[in-house]
C-alpha cells in the first residue's frame, strides 16, 4: 500500500456535486493498493498515520499526531499512485489492484484507521470520478510505502 498524507485545514471531497466528506483540521489521505497488499499493510500504516507527528506543538514543532489535536481524516483511493511511467508518455496502472481485490482491503483499511482514530473516517466512493478539494496546511505532504517499512 502507498499512502500521501496531507495536513490539511480543510479538505472535502464530492461525487457528482454531493459530499461524502467534509473536514477542518486533519488529514487528507490518498490510498493506493496492489495486489500484494494485506492486512499486516494495512495495521502497519493505519497505526504510523493516526501517530504520525506532523502537527505544531505550542513551541510550533511538529511534535503532535492527529489523535493527539483531535483531528479528522479523510481517505481517497487512488489507484494512479501505481502508475508506471517507464515507457512512453501514458502511464500504465497495470500494478494497481483490481477492484475484486481492492475494494475489500479498502473498505478494511477504512475500518482499521476509524478503529484506531477513535472516530470515524471520512472517505470518497472508491472508483468514483471525485473532486477532492484541500487546504494543504504548512505544505506537509508525506509519503509512505507499507513496503518499504525499513
């Protein structure tokens, strides 16, 4: 699994002019998955988003988790973070799992990270054509592979 966190103010996402999440303060979480991926990934990177310390602390040191300023969450999946751009000028998404696969390991990874928020997480259709909108507050963008934990 490949994960981009943003720190965000504010971020929303819509599907055909309806939201299905609106946040302040939190993060906004893009989701890739490959076939390879399983719950193990999906613990793993659950527990390092919701302790991840990118948040200002009162010194503004980013020392604190979104558990620790109570903020939100919301997760996209986005199958193009497994594009390929090795050959020619149109990615491949070849590596990106198929819905068969990727829908229930993303629903799971929905459920897991609402569990260990302690709230539950917003989220956008998967396969859907979002709009997602954001306010990337610092810009803190973070990426993280559940492959590469090393």
């Amino acid at each position: 699994m490949l994960v981009v966190i943003q720190r965000v103010t504010k971020a929303s996402v819509k599907v055909k002019d309806e939201y299905t999440a609106q946040i302040n303060s939190g993060l906004l979480v893009l989701l890739g998955i490959v076939e390879e991926d399983n719950q193990e990934d999906i613990d793993w990177l659950c527990r390092k988003i919701v302790n991840l310390r990118i948040f200002g602390d009162e010194q503004e040191v980013m020392n604190k988790s979104v558990l620790d300023v109570k903020g939100d969450i919301i997760v996209v999946s986005q199958f193009t973070l497994h594009a390929s751009t090795k050959k020619g000028n149109r990615p491949s998404y070849i590596n990106a799992a198929k819905p068969a696969i990727a829908i229930p390991l993303y629903e799971n990874f929905l459920s897991t990270l609402s569990s260990q928020l302690g709230k539950q997480v917003g989220a956008g259709i998967f396969g859907a054509d979002m709009k997602v909108e954001l306010l990337n507050d610092g810009p803190v963008t973070i990426i993280i592979d559940s492959k590469n934990k090393k």
